[in-house]
C-alpha cells in the first residue's frame, strides 16, 4: 500500500499546472464514461472514445470489434470493473482550439480470489475540439509520448500529465472501501498542495 501510494504522489507532483474556466459538460460526460466502464458495453465505449484513437484503430467498426474482444479477454479471465472513481477537482487546459483535461483515476476491479480486489491507478484524458460533438475520452495511461504526439501533433510537447507504470494493489475486500477514502484523501491534497504552489 505504502508503495502504491508513494508512486501515484510522485506522478502528480510532478504535473506542471495550466487552468482555464471548468465546462459543466465535462462532468457529465465523465460520469457516462465511468458508468459505461463498469457495464462491459464496447459500443457506448465506442461512442465516448476521441474520434483520434478510433481513426488509427481502423475506424469505428474495427474499434468496435477490438473493443469486443477486449472486453471478452477480461471475462474470460474472471475479472470485472467494479467500480471507477474519479478525482474530479481538476481544470481544463486549452491549446488553439483543443480544450483537454487529466483526471486521475482508481479502477477497483474483481478477481478470481473473491476475497480480494485490485486497485488499479489510471489517467484519464478528456477531448474537446470542433467538429467532434460533445467530450471525448481516451486512456492516457496506456499511451507513451510518441503515440500521444501522433494522436495530438498540435498538443506536442505541452501535455505534461506524467505517467506511471504502477503495480495494482491487491488487498482484502474488507479493505476496500477505507484504502479508497485514503488514497482519494492523499491524491486530493497533492492536487491542492501542486496547485497551490503552481499559483505563487
């Protein structure tokens, strides 16, 4: 736990400020894309997707088929998303015309032990640019600096949400619920104390 918890202060302490005005859709959207995340659905996954990953995926028919596959993968292994929580203090950045936001995320997940669940760290990164209705999603996480750049051209070297490579912590169900309020407690006061001194 200790080490979980040291690694995810790491990356967010090392996050580079930029704040722009919070759009209320955003909210929404984002809720949407955490419940879709808990119900195996590939095509509302499909729909909250930024049009930038599905594109290099093959379009919308292809991503959907390796969205099915994904979430066949995961039931085959006995795992399910049990419930996404968001860290939602955050602001939106805005480069040209593309408005972005990172929201830190913790995946708890169900494994095969029924006595256990995984806590999983992710970032999520919302999309907001002409031509594309509403907010977008993709996995921050799970994209490096060439992808992102590929994906983004016109956000290179200005997207400087870090990454981690974090191991999932494992640990008893009964666990479960106060290591959430816990690591929930320390990203947020990360956040405020990085903002805090981002704003001097």
């Amino acid at each position: 736990m200790r080490s979980f918890l040291l690694i995810v202060v790491a990356i967010i302490v090392n996050f580079t400020y930029s704040y722009a005005q919070k759009d209320p859709e955003l909210k929404i959207a984002l809720s949407k894309m955490s419940a879709i995340s808990t119900l195996n659905n590939p095509l509302a996954t499909l729909n909250l997707t930024s049009p930038r990953l599905i594109k290099p995926m093959g379009g919308k028919e292809n991503a959907l088929k390796l969205f099915k596959k994904s979430v066949a993968e995961i039931q085959k292994d006995n795992v399910t998303i049990d419930s996404v929580i968001n860290y939602t203090d955050r602001e939106i950045s805005k480069v040209r015309n593309i408005q972005y936001c990172f929201f830190p995320q913790l995946i708890v997940l169900g494994i095969p032990d029924s006595t256990k669940k995984m806590i999983r760290y992710a970032t999520l990164m919302a999309v907001k640019e002409p031509g594309v209705k509403g907010w977008t999603f993709l996995d921050y996480s799970g994209l490096n600096d060439e992808k992102l750049n590929f994906l983004f051209p016109e956000l290179a070297g200005k997207m400087d949400f870090p990454r981690g490579d974090i191991k999932p912590l494992v640990i008893p169900n009964e666990e479960v619920n106060s290591s959430i309020d816990y690591l929930m407690k320390t990203i947020d006061e990360s956040m405020k104390k990085m903002k805090s001194v981002a704003g001097k």
